[in-house]
C-alpha cells in the first residue's frame, strides 16, 4: 500500500469515526432546557408560545412586514451581476401552487421560522421538475436520521391525518432559525427562554379577565342590621335570587326595599386595587427584545409610554434594518442551498431583496439614490456603475463618465509628471559708486549739463553691460 492508499484510509476512517459522533442525539444545555429553580413546567403550560398576545403580536408585524421586498435573483458575470427577470424559480416563488400567493407562503413560513423551524415540500412533475412549493406546519414534519450515523438527516416524517409518510430530504426545503444544540439538525426556538415571562402574562391576563367578569369576590353581601339577628338558609336564598333578578343587567340601579332590617355592603377592588398594568410591563419588554422587535413597534404598552411621532418612525427602521433584512439574508441563503439547484448551478446566480419600494426604508434610499447622482455628475462613476449601484441594468452606451465642464482632462502620460521649475530672475547687482555720482552730477552754470548727463549715460549703460545687467 503506497502512501497515497493509507493517506485515503486514514481520512475515510475519520470521516465515518466523525459521522458516528454526530449521528446520535447531542445532549448539551440550551434555552429550551427546564428551567433551575423552581419545579412548575412552564413550558408544558406555554406550548409554543401562540397563545400570548405578545408573541402573535411580534409574529403578526414580520408575517405583514416580510413580503414588502420582493425576492430578485442576479446572474454573475466576472465582477458584476446582471439581473434576471424571467426565470422559473422566481415564477414559482410568486405563485407557488393553485391555492395560494407567495406572499401567503412567506408569511406562513415566516411565522413557524420565528418559533424554530419552517418547512416546504417540493412537489415534482414526472421529469422531476420542482412544478409546486406548500407551506407544511413544522408540527407535521421531523427530521430522521440512521442510528449510525450514515447520514446527516436520511429523511423527514411527514404526519398527515394519523398517517406517516416518508419524504427524501430533497424534497424538503428546511428552514431553520439558528441550530438547536441538543438536536443540530433543527432550528433552536426562542420560546425556550421566555416561558416564565409568557406564562406570567398570561396569568396577568387571566387575573385580569377574573376582576372584570366578577370582581373575583361577590358583588353585594347582605348581612342582618343587629349582632343578634339572623337570616335563615330559605330566606337568604329568596333573598339571593330576588335580587339578581330584580337588581341586575338591565335593572341595575333600581331601588330595593327589604322586608326585614339587613345591611347590604358593596364588595369591590379601587382601580388601582384592579390594575396590573405594571405586572405585564416586564414579560413585553423581554418577550419583544427577545423576538428582535421593538414593544413600540408592536403596539406594547412598554413602548408606547415613551413613544413620539418621531422615535416611532426610528423604532420601526431599526426593527427593519435590525429583524426584516438580516432574517431575508438567512432565508435566502437557504433557498439558494436547498432549491436553487433544482433551477441549475447555484454558483452562477446571486438571491437578493429589492427594498427599493420598502417605505420606511425611502428615507435611506433616497440618499443613495442622491450619492448615485453626485458621484456620476462629479466624474467618479460611470452611468452604468451609478445604475448598478441602485439596482438598475445596465444602460447601452453606459459605460462612460460625465465630466463637469469646468474640469480639465490630463493625460495618462502626464499623470505624476512633476512641473517644470520656473527659470530664476537674474540677481539685480548694485551699480559702481563711480558711475552712479557720473550720472547724478548736477548741471553747472555754463549750460554743459546735457552734455554731461549724456556722458553720464553711455558710461552707466556699459557699466551696465559690463555687469551683465539687462
């Protein structure tokens, strides 16, 4: 056995030794995890969380707010992308089957993703074509896998009306929201570190609904006027159902005459004995901060305290920029794993969200699309890459670049070619004592001053050239 045959051996004896460790369930600490401390099973009380007005909240506004950006798919070309507008996956994913939209898959996808996993079930046609996509609640379908740890997930159980019915893993699209420790090969729910806050307010409301509906104490006690005075079982019970019938619903706040001396007192909690609006201030705060969306955004009464016009358009940006756009990142990511094959190489196509129509986004890409014009007009980017850069194809005769006219075009020769140094001035040297008093003799009185001063001149003017002066 040469050293390339061990070499192959020893890497597929790992390899198996390593789908072995994986292949069986992993046991480790998650947020799922019964909670320390107390012996109540607030997770059997809570199920999967949606029955709390919190987190229906939450999922409602990213199931309503998902599908404003829609889904575009990019060819790669070298460095740039160029978009596809007809192709078969993007027509599938806008009309999925003959039951419903994409938009209505989406949102029903999104909101079983929120909670852990979200799964799709391919339907083919006889040349194994992807012909539909349905939504498949995530409590009917299960990831399995061989007890060997042959493979990752061998196939998913599929429960429809007491019914099992096995489906290949490539006929599943599976979505998961992060990895749960203890099983790897599903999405870890958010619900597991929220139970006592959701079970919580949902007592709140419980107490609260009791208060209402009875006061949770009777409403009316009769009682005799004296110590000594008595109210025998029969008469207390005709006393009991004259007044309900007399003195409630529609006849409260008639007048009641009794026959013998009794004292009626009314029983009831003050409105602040009745408010728990303080109690379910917590549970919305950590509920929502968990789930990634702001209590304002929601309509949560731990936002709203502090809400203005103003930092309710911010709330609502942030919670786009920070939940809406990462989780498209990840679902898209998994559409290119798990279908995007089906439609042809993966490796040549880029999924991305067009959120040029997203409204709380305008105010963003209205500054891009700023920046766009002032990079092309300033000469810094071509029309095709300012187009580009806001997501529009590409423009025939694009690929040039728009020079204001008050700019100058230097050659790509003389680009770092340093200027030429300016010739020196000729140092200016004084002039000869001699000939300097020559030329400012005055005149004398005899009339000889032009003629000295002439004199005076031709002797300056070739000192002058003597000394090389201009």
């Amino acid at each position: 056995m040469n050293v390339l045959q061990r070499l192959v051996r020893q890497t597929s004896t790992s390899f198996k030794a390593f789908a072995m460790a994986w292949g069986g369930r992993v046991q480790t600490w998650h947020w799922g995890t019964p909670l320390g401390r107390t012996n109540r099973n607030y997770a059997a009380a809570v199920a999967n969380g949606r029955g709390n007005s919190i987190v229906e909240s939450c999922i409602g506004w990213l199931c309503r707010t998902f599908p404003e950006a829609p889904l575009l798919l990019f060819e790669k070309r070298g460095t740039e992308r160029k978009p596809v507008l007809d192709h078969p996956l993007l027509e599938l994913l806008e009309h999925p089957n003959d039951y419903y939209s994409g938009e209505l898959l989406w949102s029903a996808t999104v909101a079983d993703w929120m909670l852990g996993n979200a799964y799709w079930l391919k339907i083919r046609s006889g040349a194994r074509r992807v012909v539909q996509l349905w939504w498949v609640p995530s409590s009917m379908m299960e990831p399995r896998w061989p007890d060997n740890g042959g493979a990752f997930i061998s196939h998913y159980d599929y429960t429809v009306n007491g019914r099992t019915i096995r489906v290949e893993p490539a006929d599943v699209v599976h979505f998961r929201n992060g990895i749960d420790p203890d099983n790897i090969r599903k999405g870890l729910s958010p619900i597991g570190s929220l139970v006592r806050e959701i079970y919580t307010d949902d007592e709140g409301a419980n107490y609260s609904a009791a208060l209402l509906s009875n006061l949770g104490i009777p409403g009316l006690l009769v009682s005799p006027d004296t110590e000594d005075g008595e109210i025998t079982q029969p008469e207390a019970d005709r006393m009991k159902i004259e007044l309900e019938q007399k003195f409630s619903g529609d006849n409260r706040g008639r007048t009641a005459v009794f026959g013998s001396k009794v004292r009626a007192t009314i029983l009831s909690f003050s409105p602040q004995q009745m408010a728990t609006r303080d109690l379910r201030r917590i549970p919305e705060e950590r509920v929502t901060a968990r789930l990634g969306i702001p209590a304002v955004v929601v309509g949560m009464g731990a936002g709203l305290d502090r809400s203005t016009f103003s930092n309710m358009a911010e709330a609502r940006e942030a919670a786009y920029e920070s939940t809406v756009i990462p989780t498209k990142r990840l679902l898209a990511a998994e559409l290119r794993t798990q279908l995007l094959a089906d439609f042809g190489d993966p490796k040549r196509y880029v999924l991305d969200w067009d959120y040029s129509q997203v409204r709380v986004l305008q105010e963003d890409q209205d500054k891009l699309h700023a920046r766009a014009r002032q990079d092309v007009r300033a000469g810094l980017l071509t029309i095709n890459e300012g187009r580009q850069l806001l997501g529009f194809g590409e423009a025939p005769d694009g690929d040039v670049w728009l020079l204001p006219s008050t700019v100058a075009v230097t050659p790509a020769g003389q680009l770092g070619a340093p200027p030429p140094e300016p010739e020196p001035e000729p140092a200016l040297l004084p002039a000869p004592r001699a000939i300097v008093e020559e030329v400012l003799l005055e005149p004398d009185e005899e009339g000889e001053d032009g003629e000295k001063a002439l004199k005076g001149g031709v002797a300056v003017a070739s000192a002058l050239r003597a000394l090389e002066y201009p």
